[in-house]
C-alpha cells in the first residue's frame, strides 16, 4: 500500500519536471508530421495507382493502400518506440540518486516504510506514467490510420485457413 502512495508521488514529480514537457511537445510534434506525412504517402499512392491504371497495370499493382498504412504504422510504433526510451531517461535518470543527494531520501527511508517499499514505488509510478505515454500516443497513431487511410490494422497475424 505505501508502495501505491510513493508511485503517485513519483508520477506527480514526473510531470513537475521541464525535460519531460518537453518531451509531450515533442510528441504532438510527431503526431501532427505523422499525420501530415501520411496523408502525403497516401496521395502519392492513389496518384501512382490511378497513373498505372490507366495503363492497364492495375490488377497487378504490387501494393495496396492496406500495405502502405501497414507500413506506416509500424513506422509510428517504431517512433513511439524510441520517444518512450527517451522520456524514460529523463524521467528516472537521476531519481534516487538526486533524492540522496538532496537529503530527501534520508529523511523518508527511516519512516516505517520499508527500502523496498521506496523504490518499488518509484518503479510503479515510472512505469504507469510510460505505460500512459505510450497508450496515448498509439492511440494516435493509430487514429491517425484510420482517419487518413480508412485502415485498422488486424487484431492477430495468425490467420485461420
């Protein structure tokens, strides 16, 4: 339980910190690109689909829309990705140590409240608020297919035949 309240105390300090705004701004930067982008990638495809259909070359197109916003959806995750590593960093790259420093953790630890039940809470709360971070933004992108290519990637790869 007390792990629980350090958690929400440590997702709270999370948020005061600059580098981790600045990390959000960062992220509706790449959602809005990402949409952009994948409305340019998507007209060029309809016009190089309509190019070759004139010529006679449409039932053998090599790819399709869905191909392409699978594409680009993969390159979203991988994006998500690494923007999830670096606000990972910067949120928990000197916690402990800096609350040493500080005095901060000195004075908590001798409470009754056990070492273990410190850092596993810290651990929580950094991980709920990536897990949240990363639900956000492949939300996003995953609107972002929908809207732009009318696509919805499938829930499973395994298919039964």
């Amino acid at each position: 339980m007390k792990a629980l309240v350090i958690a929400r105390l440590t997702f709270r300090e999370a948020l005061r910190k600059r580098m981790i705004w600045g990390v959000v701004l960062l992220s509706i930067v790449f959602v809005a690109l990402y949409a952009w982008g994948f409305t340019q990638v998507r007209d060029e495809f309809l016009r190089e689909a309509a190019r070759q259909g004139a010529r006679g070359n449409g039932p053998g197109q090599i790819l399709t829309l869905d191909f392409v916003s699978t594409i680009m959806v993969g390159l979203g995750f991988y994006t998500i990705n690494f923007l999830a590593g670096v606000m990972t960093i910067f949120a928990a790259v000197g916690t402990i140590a800096g609350e040493v420093e500080t005095g901060t953790f000195q004075a908590i630890v001798p409470k009754p409240l056990a070492r273990w039940e410190l850092i596993v809470g810290k651990f929580l709360g950094f991980a709920g608020m990536i897990a949240a971070y990363i639900a956000l933004m492949a939300t996003g992108v995953l609107i972002t297919a929908r809207v732009v290519a009318g696509y919805t990637p499938r829930t499973s790869c395994w298919r039964r035949r």
